[in-house]
C-alpha cells in the first residue's frame, strides 16, 4: 500500500499515519485472509444443511417448481 501511494503520489506516509488517514476517509484497512480461522472445518457441509432445512427441502424428490426465496441467511 505504502509503495503505491508513494509511485502513484509521490509522498510517503507512515504505517500510523495512513491507517488514521483512511479511517478519517471512512476506509478500514485489513488484511485479507484465505479463511477464516474461526470457521468450523465442516462449515460447507453445515450450510448446506441449514440451506436444506430453510428452503423445506425433504430426501424425495417433487415435481413442484423451485420456490423463489429472497433475504439474507445468518
């Protein structure tokens, strides 16, 4: 980030100094992670699970449409 700004801008500003600058902007800076370390190892298979219960579905398989459902599961 810092080699960025100073390429693009030409100043260069401390570690401290542009955490409080994007933060002034209203920006975050985090780092990203490949996953999240407080995830359970069988989060795909729990989600599914919860999908499944959510959305009614049973083992025997319907000719009925798919229902459309629209929101946020948590």
């Amino acid at each position: 980030m810092h080699a960025l700004i100073e390429d693009r801008y030409g100043v260069t500003y401390h570690p401290a100094h542009l955490s409080r600058k994007l933060r002034q902007a209203g920006m975050n800076y985090a780092k990203p992670r490949p996953m999240d370390p407080r995830s359970p190892a069988v989060a795909d298979d729990i989600l599914a699970e919860r999908l499944g219960e959510a959305l009614g579905e049973d083992d025997d398989e319907t000719d009925e449409d798919d229902p459309v459902i629209l929101g946020f599961f948590r």
